[in-house]
C-alpha cells in the first residue's frame, strides 16, 4: 500500500521567545509516581531550550485541587500555559473516574474560558494495585506523559501564537 504523503502545515510555527514561563500543578498524592511526570517535563522542556527558571511548580493535595489553582494561574496573566497532574486511583470507597471526569472537564473549562492553554496529565487506570510491579509500570507511564505534556505545550503555545500571528 502506498504511503500517505504528509500533509502540510497549516501554520508556520513561530519559534517561541525564551521569556515565556509556564507552571506546573501537581497532586501529592501518589508523589513517588506523579513526581515522574514532572520530572521527565522538566527534561523535554530544557530540550526546547526552556530551563528551570522558566517553570514554576506549585503541589497540591489532591487532583481535585488542581483545577482552581490552574484557574488562578491562567488568570494571573503570568504563564503561557499551565499543566495539571495527578494520578486519580480507586481507593474502593468511591468513583474514581467521577473525580478524574471533574478535573479534566474543569481543566478544559478553564483553557477555553481563560485563553491560556492547560495541559492535562492527568490519569485515572482502571485498577490500582500497591505492588511494586505496578508501581513501576505507573512511574514509566507517568514519565511518557510528563514528556507528551511538554510536547503538547510547546505545540499548542507555538500554534496559538502562530493563529494570534495571522489575525
């Protein structure tokens, strides 16, 4: 079967100015597996050229906490964009994927009402187990997403600013 040639942009992307800062909102909860998230952020940011210094980290105690503090900071004028990560799990005693639906829904309300994007890292498995096999699987998937997180940003900034550009 012949290969499907790849569209063209639809956008030239401009390169993004180093002043930008971004924030990162991360949940307690579950520190050892959602920290890996941030970290591997933090990584694939300074491979744009973004360090340290042009991201700040503010912990809250759970998911259901992170959508207001990301509201205020998109509001602050402050960040060119804001991301959001927990691990959301089943503890047995409610629906988790109640909660995990409230955030993200609330984080896409607040993209769409502020204008600043949120990027959401924000998961929910099916099933939690506190054994270390799963552990680690959860660390290794939180660390793919801190990394797609920062991808996502990079392109949504790069694209909105490129659309802000045009008109």
């Amino acid at each position: 079967m012949p290969s499907m040639p790849e569209a063209p942009s639809l956008i030239d992307l401009p390169p993004l100015p180093r002043e930008l800062r971004f924030a990162f909102v991360e949940a307690s909860w579950h520190a050892d597996i959602v920290q890996r998230s941030r970290d591997a952020f933090f990584a694939e940011m300074a491979r744009a050229g973004f360090g340290p210094g042009a991201i700040d980290v503010f912990d809250v105690a759970g998911a259901f906490e992170i959508p207001l503090h990301v509201q205020r900071l998109a509001q602050s004028g402050r960040y060119a964009a804001v991301v959001g990560s927990a691990l959301v799990v089943d503890g047995g005693v409610y629906r988790h994927d109640f909660v995990a639906d409230a955030v993200v829904r609330a984080l896409m309300d607040v993209q769409l009402k502020t204008g600043v994007p949120v990027i959401c890292a924000v998961q929910a498995p099916h099933h939690f187990h506190e054994h270390v096999e799963h552990r680690k699987f959860l660390q290794q998937h939180f660390g793919a997403k801190g990394t797609e997180a920062a991808q996502a940003l990079l392109s949504t900034v790069a694209g909105l600013r490129g659309l802000d550009a045009r008109t």
